[in-house]
C-alpha cells in the first residue's frame, strides 16, 4: 500500500474516532431524560461511522426549542383574545365520572386547555363520509377557512379538494393552508400556484425558509385540522389523497377515525392552528372574528389535546398514560404504528393484570415493515399479562384511538409510537361522552371480523429468526 494512501487511511479512523466521541457527548448530554432513545442513537453511531452521525444531525436533535418562546408568545397572545370561551368552560369538579374528570383536570393543567361543554361531536370511521362532511363544510363556509395537513397528496383527491378551495377564496372567504414541510414534500409550486393566485395564504410548517430549520427534518406536523368560519371543526387521523379514501390499489381499505365537531371544542382547534401559524408565519392570528360565539349545538364535554416536541410534558403521553393507569373495566386501542414507549406498554400490562379488559388493534401490514417486526417484539408480556392483540388484515389500520370504561375516549392524530408521542407535534379530542366511547367500542368489535387474533399459545411458537428481528427493530424504535 503507497505511504500516502496509508496515511489517508490513518487520518479518516482517526476523524471518525474523534466525531464519534463528540457526538456520543452531544448525545449522552441532549438525550438524559429519554434512555433508550440515547441507547439507540449511540449505537447507531458505533455501529454506522459516519454514516450513523450524519443521521444524528439531521434526525436526532431537537431543534424547536429556540423557537419555544415564539411559540409561547403566540399561545398567550391568542388565549388573552378568547373571552367567549369561557362561559362554556366545564370546571373538572363539574363532571360527574371519577375517570373523565381527573383526566380533564391533567390535560388542562398540563396543557392550559380547559373542558369544554355544549359541543356536538360526530364519530367518523368510514373515510369517504368524513371527506362528504369535510367538502360540505368548505364548501359552505362563508369567511375564514383554515387547513392544516401533514401529507396532502397532488392526486386526483388533493386536486379536487384544492380546487374547491380555490373557488371559496374567490368568492371572498379567506383562506389559510399550513402544511408539513416533510409529510407534504411533494407540493411543488405548480399545484399551489392555484391557491396563490386565488390569495390563499400558504405556509410550510417545517423545515422553514431558513438554512438551520432545513435541518429539521426529525420534527413534523402531523396534525389534521380543518376550521370552518370558527364553527366547524374537524380533526383526527385522515391526511387528503386518494390513499385514504381507499382509491389506492397497492393499499387497500382505508381504516381510519375523524370527528366532525361543533361548540366551542371549535374554537379550542382555531387556537391551535393560530399557534402553529404564528410558529410558522410570524403572523397573530388574534382577530375577535376568527373566534365567534360557538352556542350550544350538543351536550358533549370536550378537550382539544395536543403534543409536540416543546415544553417540558407531553399532553396527549400524559393523558394517555393516566386514561390506562386509571381504567377500571376496558380499554380499547387502535394505533397506526404501534411501537410504544416503555411506560405505556408497561401501563397497559399492569392494567390486564389488574383485571382489566385491554384489546389493542394494530396492523397486519404496512409499508413499513420494521415498525410491524418492532412492534410485535412487545406481544409476549402483553400476551402474558392477559391483553388482547388483533393484527387488522383488510387494509391499511389507520385509525388513533382510545375508549376507555365506556366513559371516556380520545380520537386524534397520535400514535402509539415515540415519533408521535416525543417528536410530532399532534392534536385530538378527549370527549368524556359515553356515547362516543361506546360507537369506538362496537366498531372494534366490527373490525375484529378483519383481523387476525393473536394466539397467546402459539405465539411463542414462532421462530428464533422472527424474534430477533423483532427485537433488532425494537432496539432502534426510538430513532424512527
């Protein structure tokens, strides 16, 4: 080997040496409240020179914080503009079941997000009836409309739903398009085009416009918001393409949940996509009229919750967490992704050990394989603990909720996954409604017909290959 070639050789080791060890740092020093996301990212360091620490910069950094105090300004600058909220605010003393109050009393105290009474709340698990409702609403709005997405496809649905847009802007409402930057990469200026012309606002959530949030790429918006003139509202899993009406051949059926809300839970997902555009734009969105009185079109109790990847808790983790703690009869779970942190797999084990009813419903299939092969790594001790497993079989298990004791219930934008519940900023909608809890109920025991159970006696059967992939995947959960 020529000396020079040598010595080259010598000085990479040596450079990969060096930037393996200020990166292991960086990461023991950022990382000390999340353990196994720290063991994941130092192996993935030592194991993958370069390679693994090109990954850590780009994925594993939290970069949001310096934009906290933005963030915050807005948050206040927006709740010191809603004085009609308050008269519908439900004290949690006020609310009669044990389990939905304390759950109420965490999620405001934690997110600074009241209960809400007088709210009508539509639970829509067929996907192309929550679209209906979706272009029924945009179609009849009459001021403001405001759409923020995390993936909006350029397919024949994403056009269709941007021309109607395009045409509510021109007849005079004003409009505002916030997208992930990531989710909804493929956005180009020929399909916004349209939109500008039409003087819709459009804004990138992240990465922004500057060289350091071009870095973000770890950190989306995977909130799906639509607010109608301040009164309807809807959010929930279902992003706009024909995917998720069931139009792709490759994915199948589309299992999802969305809500349909009217009252002042309305006004709770305004303020939410306010913040998220001042965070965005720089712009306040503080105006009297975004907010109008919501009446009292039902009687459910409601709370927007949301999540992300600044402050000190995460809302929809905590709240989540307590809901499963705290179950005393049934819990029934249905997630998108399902690689949980460790705290609320254990939760979920304590609470079938404890004689409670767990069912979780996960997919059978994904384009995602390594999350399917991580995510069964967790059925041996839930098995154990006494919880029921069903892989959902007909198509794509989209759905993200939570029904709990018949009382309570969460539908949203989260999975139970360290992306959603760490990193993602999301938002859903706790409804301390029977009602609803018992509609998610029976459709799990309708979707039950399209899964596979898992068998507790058989599952140990399978072969030592299979384990450890899954137990590979699993290692690395936290950096997906």
């Amino acid at each position: 080997m020529p000396v020079a070639t040598g010595w080259l050789a010598f000085a990479i080791s040596v450079a990969g040496y060096l930037l393996t060890l200020v990166l292991l740092r960086w990461v023991l020093l950022m990382k000390k409240e999340q353990p196994s996301s720290t063991v994941a990212w130092v192996m993935t360091i030592v194991l993958v020179p370069y390679v693994g620490g090109l990954l850590f910069l780009i994925f594993g950094i939290n970069r949001v914080d310096r934009r906290a105090r933005l963030k915050l300004a807005a948050d206040r600058a927006i709740e010191r503009q809603l004085p009609g909220l308050t008269p519908y605010q439900v004290l949690a003393e006020e609310i009669p079941q044990p389990l939905p109050r304390t759950l109420a009393r965490l999620a405001a105290r934690a997110g600074r997000i009241p209960a809400t009474g007088y709210n009508s709340v539509r639970l829509c698990c067929d996907t192309n009836e929550a679209m209906g409702l979706i272009e029924q609403a945009i179609a009849a709005s009459e001021s403001t409309l405001h759409l923020e997405y995390y993936i909006w496809q350029r397919d024949k649905t994403g056009t269709r739903i941007r021309d109607l847009v395009v045409r509510k802007a021109r007849e005079g409402v004003k409009v505002r398009f916030l997208f992930d930057g990531i989710g909804s990469l493929f956005l180009n200026e020929r399909f916004l085009r349209p939109m500008r012309d039409a003087g819709i606002e459009v804004a990138a959530f992240l990465p922004g416009a500057t060289i350091r949030e071009r870095w973000s790429l770890n950190l989306r918006n995977h909130r799906k918001i639509v607010v109608a003139d301040g009164r309807i509202g809807f959010t929930g899993g279902m992003n706009i393409g024909d995917e998720y009406l069931g139009l792709n051949r490759d994915r199948g059926y589309w299992r999802d949940a969305h809500l349909r809300i009217e009252g002042p839970a309305v006004l709770q997902l305004q303020q939410v996509f306010a913040e998220d555009w001042f965070f965005a734009t720089g712009e306040p969105l503080t105006d009297l009229a975004l907010y109008p009185d919501p009446g009292e079109p039902g009687d459910s109790i409601a709370q927007v919750v949301t999540g992300g990847p600044t402050g000190a808790n995460n809302v929809t983790r905590l709240v989540m967490f307590e809901a499963i703690a705290q179950a005393r009869r049934s819990i029934s779970l249905m997630t998108g992704y399902f690689v949980p942190p460790l705290e609320l797999a254990r939760a979920l084990e304590a609470a079938a050990m404890r004689g409670v009813r767990v069912r979780l419903m996960v997919p059978g299939r994904s384009s995602y394989l390594w999350t399917i092969y991580a995510g069964r790594s967790y059925y041996d001790s839930l098995l154990e603990a006494g919880a029921e497993i069903y892989e959902y079989q007909r198509g794509a298990m989209h759905a993200k909720t939570l029904a709990v004791d018949g009382e309570w219930s969460l539908v949203g934008s989260a999975n139970l996954d360290s992306r959603s519940l760490a990193l993602n900023f999301e938002a859903g909608l706790a409804v301390a409604d029977p009602r609803i809890a018992l509609q998610l109920e029976s459709q799990f025991e309708t979707d039950m017909k399209d899964c596979l159970a898992v068998d507790p006696l058989t599952w140990n059967d399978r072969s030592t290959w299979r384990s450890l992939a899954e137990n590979s995947f699993r290692m690395f959960a936290p950096i997906f």
